[in-house]
C-alpha cells in the first residue's frame, strides 16, 4: 500500500492462521493479483486426501475449442482417419460410436496439452512478474521498468480473464 501524497509504502510482513493449518501448510508467498494494487497470498497446503489422484471424472466437450484453428484441422484429419480405420465396420451404428469415439479422445488429449501449455504459461508470467515486483524497490521510476511491468500485466490479467471466462461458462 502506497500514499502518494507523503510517498509512504508499507507491506503487510505476516499470515494470520489457525495451528491446524499451520501444521499442514508447506509453503506461503505473495502473488501479483490481476485487477488491484494489492498482492494475493498464497499458501499450499499439503495433507493425505489432497495428495491422492482424482479419478478422470465426467467429461463435458469444451466448445470454445471449436474456435482454435489448430484443434479444428486436428478433428477434421481425425475424422478422416477414423473413417478409414473403421471402413470394414458394416453396422452403421457401432462405426459412429467408434468414431466418436476416436474424437473424444483425440479432444480430450488436444484439450489436456493445451491447458497444460496455459497453466504454464500463466506461471511463468506469475514468477516473471513477482521478479519483476521483487526489484522494483530501485527502478520504480524507470520506464523500461514500468513497461515491462505493465505488459506483464496486461498479458496476465488475459490470461486470467480467459480462466474467469471458461469458471463462469461451467458454473
């Protein structure tokens, strides 16, 4: 927090929790938070049931996929290759199952890798921009600073608004 009249800074320098959390968290850090001038406080917290692998869940097809040029030629080449794997297949319904089939998981694959490429995208700004935040005690006046601060914010609150976007769509 600033004041720009008397060009006073302060920060917050502690986490207030209760000891079961204390005895469970493994790490807490401070964050660029996107949309404020404030920083987010994260604390990762580590026990047995959060350590243990979800099952796959129900799958529900994600159609802002059907906007990405690349997912679209990747389906299209699937279809044609389905249709070829299965050409032998007399029971017109079976072959449609399998079909679908075969997109489905093409889908599935396509839409893990690019969450995945997302995900670490977004966390690779985040540590840009905490670096960035972590110098700006001597280079707050410097527009090369300022600029690069800025456009890292810019592409991460993108970013951020594309999650929001997808959270609020399934909600």
């Amino acid at each position: 927090m600033a004041s720009k009249a008397l060009k006073v800074q302060c920060r917050l320098g502690y986490v207030l929790m209760s000891k079961c959390l204390l005895n469970i968290s493994k790490e807490c850090v401070l964050i660029f938070a996107p949309n404020t001038d404030h920083s987010a406080v994260v604390t990762l917290v580590q026990t047995e049931e959060l350590s243990r692998k979800p099952g796959p869940g129900f799958w529900k097809f994600n159609s802002s996929l059907l906007e990405d040029n690349e997912y679209v030629n990747g389906i299209r080449k699937c279809i044609e290759s389905a249709k070829d794997k299965y050409k032998d297949i007399e029971d017109c319904g079976l072959k449609w199952d399998l079909i679908k089939m075969e997109l489905r998981g093409f889908s599935i694959a396509y839409a893990k890798r690019k969450a995945s490429k997302r995900r670490s995208r977004e966390k690779d700004l985040q540590n840009q921009l905490n670096a960035l935040l972590a110098t700006s005690q001597n280079s707050q006046n410097n527009p090369r600073f300022l600029h690069g601060l800025h456009k890292l914010k810019a592409e991460l609150n993108k970013t951020m608004e594309q999650k929001i976007k997808g959270t609020t769509l399934r909600s």
